[in-house]
C-alpha cells in the first residue's frame, strides 16, 4: 500500500493560491458526521467480483471490507456499499463507489478521512453547486456527460500545472468529459486580471483557449505590455483585441465568476469542480476520479 503524500485537510485546501479575504477569517464548517448503514443480521460482505483488491496488502483489505459495509449507498437507500453492489441494486453509482473506497485505502488514507471523502463526493448533505456554463469558455463536447468546472488565475503557478492535465483529460475522453472555464484573478496576483481580460477580449474572437494556452506558458511575462503581443501570435483583430479588453463587458464577465465561486465556496485555484460537487485532491488525481464518473 502506497503511503499517503498529503494529508486529506491539505486536499480540502485545494493545493493553490488562496484567496485571503476578511470573508475567509471566519470558522470553516466542519465535516458532518457519516451515518453508518443500520446494522444487518448477515455477516460482513468481503469481496466484490466487480471491485478489484488485489493491489491491497491484508491491512489494507481489511480496511476496505469495514468501509464498504459501514458507508451508505450513494443513492441514498439505507443499505451499505457493499450490500448495494451484491444485491444488484438499481443504483448505478455503488460499483464506482466501492472502486472508489479502495483507491483511497490504496492511496494511504485511514478510515475517518475516507468517511470524509466518501461524503463530499456522495453525502446526501453536501451540496451539489449548480454552476452555470453561460458565456463561458468550454473544451470538449457540449454534450459530454461529465463536466468539470474550473475556477483560475492566470498568475497562478497551480493553475498552470494543472492547465495541461485538464486538456490532456478532455482530449483522452473521447467526447465524454467537457470543461468549462471561469475567471478567478486573485488579489494577490497583480497580473492576473489584465491577463482574464485578454483571454476574455480572444473568447469574443473564437480563440480563447489558444490564449490561455500562450498565457500559461507564458506565466513569468504577463506584463500588460505582452498581452498585445500574444494577442498577435494567436492571430487576433488587434484593434477589436484592444477595445474588448477595455470594455465593461470584461470587468462584468470577471466580477460575474468571481461572485459565482464565492456563492460556491472557493477559496483557492485552481478550484475544481466535477459535475457540480467539489474536488478535493490535485489535478494529477483527476483521471481516475472522471473515469469513475464515466463508469456511472
């Protein structure tokens, strides 16, 4: 078994630059409590044919047999994991789950982070955010069954390693997972509103993710004086370029975002959402968490 590289309290950090705001100072809500599935007279369910555990020492089995029997159905019935999926109940959602519960004890976690991590992408508690895709910048296919929503800063050093994993995501997915983009500038980062304003001002060209592809690679050179610069390399009108940049329309779209995250609760970026609940590991780890999505 694999040990355990972060802690799950730095994951629901989100791994990024934080927004430090008087808003932020204030207590976190805590983690609600799990309700464990009623007691059944049957034994311990120990194995799943549809749940590879071989890569599991006995430790670490013994782990997931308890997790999968105490953890409720994602779909809400009052049965565990485990039953869910031997029963061949309706809910599509408990073979991902359960493969989900021995990815976690594969990566290290012990069982009181696993009950919180299970609840964030399956409690009935934790809020599903509606986000919304409207004028916003979108890879992939519009009809892709998985959307992942990212809030970011162009000056952000996360943000731009977790740039090209999102796009190699979308890309491997055979139409099956879309992304759409929301600006998140941090006060912090001097540059990086300028910045959501030339991706903005390329958007209204159709050439958004060509510049936020310059402008990732590009990170140490956002000075407002190179925005021109780059504008030109991805081929656009530079007088439409300049005027849009100005424009109030920009200053709107930015301030629309960023009210969007703080009603969803951001507090970082890159923050990341898939089809609405909260991803609380880092964007290497997001592969397998769609593909498990998919297998819904």
């Amino acid at each position: 078994m694999r040990s355990m590289a972060l802690c799950v309290l730095l994951a629901f950090a989100s791994l990024g630059c934080e927004r430090s705001t008087e808003a932020d100072s204030g207590p976190k809500q805590g983690s609600a409590a799990l309700k464990p599935a009623p007691k059944a007279s049957k034994e311990p369910i120990r194995s799943l044919p549809q749940v590879n555990t071989n890569g599991l020492d006995d430790f670490g089995e013994g782990i997931w047999i308890d997790m999968v029997n105490e953890l409720l159905s994602p779909c809400g019935d009052p049965v565990s994991v485990a039953r869910c999926v031997a029963e061949g109940r309706k809910c599509k959602k408990c073979v991902p789950a359960a493969r989900y519960v021995a990815r976690l004890v594969d990566d290290g976690y012990a069982r009181d982070e696993i009950r919180d991590i299970y609840r964030i992408r399956y409690g009935e508690d934790t809020k599903v955010e509606k986000l919304s895709s409207h004028d916003s910048p979108l890879r992939g296919s519009p009809m892709a069954p998985v959307t992942i929503y990212e809030f970011s800063d162009f000056q952000c050093p996360h943000c731009k390693i977790a740039a090209p994993e999102l796009k190699k995501i979308v890309e491997e997915s055979n139409g099956k997972v879309k992304l759409i983009f929301k600006q998140y500038p941090l006060p912090m980062h001097p540059k990086a509103r300028e910045a959501s304003k030339a991706t903005i001002a390329a958007h209204k060209q159709g050439k958004f993710w060509e510049m936020h592809d310059l402008l990732f690679e590009n990170q140490e050179r956002l000075q407002t004086a190179n925005l021109d610069d780059f504008a030109e390399k991805v081929g656009l009108d530079m007088k439409r370029f300049r005027a849009d940049m100005k424009s109030k329309d920009a200053d709107k779209k930015i301030e629309a975002d960023l009210a969007e995250g703080r009603a969803a609760g951001v507090d970082s970026t890159p923050s990341i959402y898939v089809n609405g609940r909260r991803f609380v590991f880092s964007p290497d780890q997001l592969g397998p968490y769609v593909r498990e999505e998919l297998d819904e």
